[in-house]
C-alpha cells in the first residue's frame, strides 16, 4: 500500500487488491444515500459566479440486482464478517425486503464497511458520515461489525441554516457516526471557543496583581478525607468531601499565588482564562456550517466544509498517520488530511472526481501527479486510454479533460454537449481579464468536419482557444483546418499562439502539451518572480500537459 495516492475504481476491490490489513489509522467516509437524488458538479467562473453548466457525477439510486446480490453472497460467505453481522443483515433484508433500494444500500455498505474494519490499525477510528435516512440502519449494521462496545458517539451535526419545511421541524442536521476498532483508540481533545455571554457569567473575578480573568473553582471533591494545611491553618474538609489536591499541591499553589478566599473564607483554586482552551467539544456541532458561496465551495452538493474534516481528522489522528476516505468525492478529507501533515488515501468510481480532486490539490498545495503522489487506475497509455473509451465514453472525456486539469461540461437535456466537453481559463490582455479555451474530446474517427465544427463552438463562445484532444491521429485536412484558425496574440506573453491546437492522447501522456499563455495561479506565481533590475523580462511560456 503507498500513502498519498488517488484510487480510481470500485472502492471494495481497490481495498482487496491495494489496503493492506491494520494500515490505516482514520477512515472517514460519507456515502449518500437518497433514492431520488442526482448529484451533480458545478464549477464556478473566473468571475466567482457559479456557472451553468453541470456535471452529473453520480446517481445514489441504489436498486436490487445482480451487483446487490453478489454482495450479499459474498459478506454471507466471508470469514472475515462475525455470525453477528450475517444475522442482523439477513434480518434487514427479510424485514425491509429483499428488492429495495434500502436493502441493496444496507447490504453494499455491509461489505465495504467488513473491509475498512480489516485495514483499520488496532488503535484506529472510524466515522461514518451519513443523514437521518438512513443512520439508524447503519448504525445497526456498525455495533456487529465493530461491536457496541466500541460505539463512541453519534454526533449531530448542524449542515446549514434554518430551514422552512413543509409540515415538519427543519431537517438541518446530518449525523456522523464514530466507532473506534478496540478500547484504545488515538484522540486528540478538540475545543471551541468560550462564547462573550459564557466568558461574562463564569469569568468575572480580576486578580488586581495581575489584571487576569479567573474564576473560583471548588478544591473539594466527594467523599470524606483527612485534613489539609492551608492559609497557616489546619482545615477539615466540609462534610462527606475530600481535599482534591495534596498537601504538596496546595503548598505549590499558595506560592503561586493561585488561591482564592471567598467572602466566608473558604479556599478556592483560581482558574485563569488565557490558560484554558476553550469548551471541550461535545457531540453536537453547530459551529461549522457549509457556506453558500465562497472560495472553498466547488458546487459538490456533498461537499463538506474543510473545517469539519480537520476537526475529525485532528481529533482521532496524528502527524504522519494514514487517513483513508473510500467515498472521496470532490476530496475533502484528502485536502484536510494533506493541510494537517497527515498521509492520505481516495478512492472513487469516477473519473471526474478524479479530476476533481487532482485540480484541487494543485490549487490548494500544487501538487501533482507522478510527481507528489500516485494516480493509480488511470490510463497511463495510449492502449488503456482506448480501452476506457470503449467501455465509458462519458468516464474516458471526463479522464482526457482531466490531462489538461480542465473543468468538464455536461450535455445538456437532450445529450448535447453543444461542442464543449471542458474549458480552461487563462488571464491575458492589458487588464489580465480571463480568456476560455475550449476543450473538444474524441476517441472514435475523426476528420476535418470536426475541426471546422470547433471553430464554430469558438465563435459562438467567444473564446480564444480550442484545444482538440483525439485517441487517433489527426489528418493532414485536419491540421490544414485547424492552421486556417488564425493565430491568438498573447499581450501577456509577447506571442502568437494557434488559435486551434490538436494533441493525440498519446502526445499528452508524453508530456507534449498545447501551448497557450498563464492560467490564474500560474500568472500569480510568475508574478512573484523577480527579474534583474533594469531587464524588463518576460513570463515563462506556459504548456498544458499531464
């Protein structure tokens, strides 16, 4: 198993085949489930406005056939499930129905979670993110896989504001379960902030020396115990009470100048503010709330805050440790886990979150693939690239957009893309305004009609680029065609560029990218680049490639 790499495939083979046994210290996943749901990506515009166009990443509609019951067969069969686990989903199928979408969801999650609990190390945790749909099944489903006795908590978590559902209290909260793999599990405290209103009501007293907030905490405890020298005094304990600290501790205290008198002279340990973290976490969260715009969001309609993964990620692992999310989506917990020096592991079935999440690694560490960490699943060749395209051309232009970490478009209603299957943005001109490259993705024949299609789409969109991506080899009518486009001039660059550019994917994985000027963050890096005094200079050429 190597930390830091990306998974593309069905989670519960790559942990067969990859995840070693008791390697992992933290594993949270979130696999949704709603029968009628369809989520989908938007990416957001240069401009921060969100854009029209949608990705359709997934459908959660979990439905009954031969994947369900080979499932099922399988945890039946494995020795790895407890007699435990067998009954109670056995018990789920015959109560809820053997053709449901609830009991396939049930029985696929019963599998995978058998395996996480294999590659989860002694020590480690899991959590197990998850609405009110469905988490009183899973969490049934969890006591016989982990056993009750390693059952944490079961943390509400507030998602959002308030909300005005019809003829119900508003649904704003998602449920996160925590099981740990034995009694002795990593964790880390978490604190929040003492809010003005608690700081007001318990921290009032002022040490005059000092100007320090504190305030008197109680020296006691209960049961009886034997008297304490205090103040020059022998002083008994109150009734059924005991001196909480020892002779040796108190007189350290005095010294130190931290005990307080109340007005009928009983003794109190002075607490002081500035040396507290804060309120220890409790097991509801309403303190991290999923923003409706903003930088961070990418418009997954699962994404979580980053806030809320560093919290968990925090709390129940340390510097070094591996962090696995086996549903990562859009990668937030690979973001979280990677920001916070943790070694990390994703895992999702489709090429677009794959790309999805190796964009935002580069945007967020610039990290990139081969280079920082594995990308294992991808074609690595021409050959693979054409075997994705004869089994998913929607998952093999989503994988091709990805080379060039360009965002994907979706067809619209009808299946057209309308000629566009990803864009990319780059700055230019005198205000360094955004410029669109459009990106066109073929693996079938391709000709010269194809080409002169594009330069249509680019009128159309008053875009600057196409980029034209194909698993065969371009014609000579098609390089004609495309040289006919003209030529983009970069103000930025001081350059020419074709205005229509065509790259076989073989070209792409050897590293020979399309030519065009800076995007945004490589127009800021190259900003902070210092040139000799005297020499005006000139920004370094910037190349799309793997």
């Amino acid at each position: 198993m190597a930390a830091n790499t990306l998974y593309y495939g069905d989670n519960l083979d790559i942990l067969r085949r990859y995840i070693d046994d008791e390697s992992v210290d933290l594993i949270y996943l979130d696999p949704p489930f709603n029968s009628s749901a369809s989520y989908n990506v938007l990416f957001r515009e240069p401009s921060g406005e969100g854009s029209a166009a949608q990705i359709k990443a997934f459908e959660d509609t979990w439905t009954w056939g031969d994947e369900a019951e080979l499932a099922y067969r399988q945890l039946l069969g494995s020795p790895l499930a407890s007699a435990m686990t067998k009954e109670i989903v056995s018990s789920l199928r015959k109560a809820l129905g053997d053709r449901n979408a609830m009991t396939a969801y049930l029985v696929m999650m019963a599998v995978r979670l058998v395996e996480l609990r294999r590659v989860l190390k002694p020590t480690g945790s899991l959590y197990l993110h998850c609405d009110p749909t469905a988490s009183h099944y899973l969490k049934v489903v969890l006591d016989s896989i982990f056993g009750k006795e390693n059952f944490r908590n079961e943390i509400a978590w507030q998602r959002t504001g308030a909300h005005n559902d019809a003829k119900r209290y508003g649904a704003v909260s998602d449920r996160l379960l925590f099981y740990s793999k034995s009694n002795k599990w990593t964790w880390n405290p978490q604190y929040t902030e003492y809010t003005p209103e608690y700081i007001k009501e318990r921290y009032h007293y002022v040490e005059e020396s000092s100007g320090r907030l504190f305030w008197p905490n109680q020296m006691t405890g209960a049961g009886q115990g034997p008297a304490r020298m205090i103040g020059g005094q022998l002083r008994e304990p109150p009734s059924d009470r005991h001196w909480a600290y020892t002779q040796e501790d108190i007189d350290r205290l005095e010294t130190e100048g931290r005990i307080y008198w109340s007005t009928n002279g009983a003794p109190y340990i002075k607490n002081y503010l500035d040396e507290r973290k804060g309120r220890p976490l409790q097991d509801v969260w309403t303190d991290v709330v999923m923003t409706k715009s903003g930088q961070e969001r990418l418009g997954y309609p699962t994404q979580k805050p980053l806030a809320l993964l560093e919290r968990i990620i925090q709390a129940s692992s340390n510097e070094g440790e591996v962090v696995l999310d086996p549903f990562c989506g859009c990668g937030t917990a690979v973001a979280a886990a990677h920001k916070l020096d943790r070694r990390w592991i994703g895992i999702d079935i489709t090429h677009l979150a794959i790309a999805l999440m190796k964009s935002r690694m580069k945007d967020m560490f610039n990290l990139e693939p081969k280079r920082d960490y594995q990308v294992v699943g991808e074609p690595v060749d021409a050959e693979g690239a054409r075997q994705l395209w004869l089994e998913n051309h929607y998952q093999f232009q989503y994988w091709a957009v990805s080379l060039l970490t360009g965002q994907p478009r979706q067809q619209d209603k009808k299946g057209a893309d309308r000629g566009i299957d990803g864009v990319i943005f780059f700055l230019d001109g005198p205000r360094r305004s955004a410029h669109k490259a459009i990106i066109q993705v073929k693996g079938g024949h391709v000709t010269s009609s194809q080409i002169r299609d594009l330069k249509g789409v680019l009128e159309r969109e008053g875009a600057a680029l196409g980029l034209f991506i194909t698993l065969e080899d371009s014609t000579r009518d098609m390089r004609v065609e495309a040289a006919s486009a003209g030529l983009f001039r970069s103000d930025l660059m001081e350059r020419d560029y074709p205005r229509v550019q065509i790259r076989t994917v073989a070209e792409l994985l050897e590293g020979r990218g399309f030519e065009m000027p800076l995007r945004p963050a490589q127009f800021k890096q190259a900003e902070r680049v210092r040139r000799p005094e005297g020499k005006q200079g000139v920004l370094p050429e910037a190349d799309v490639h793997p």
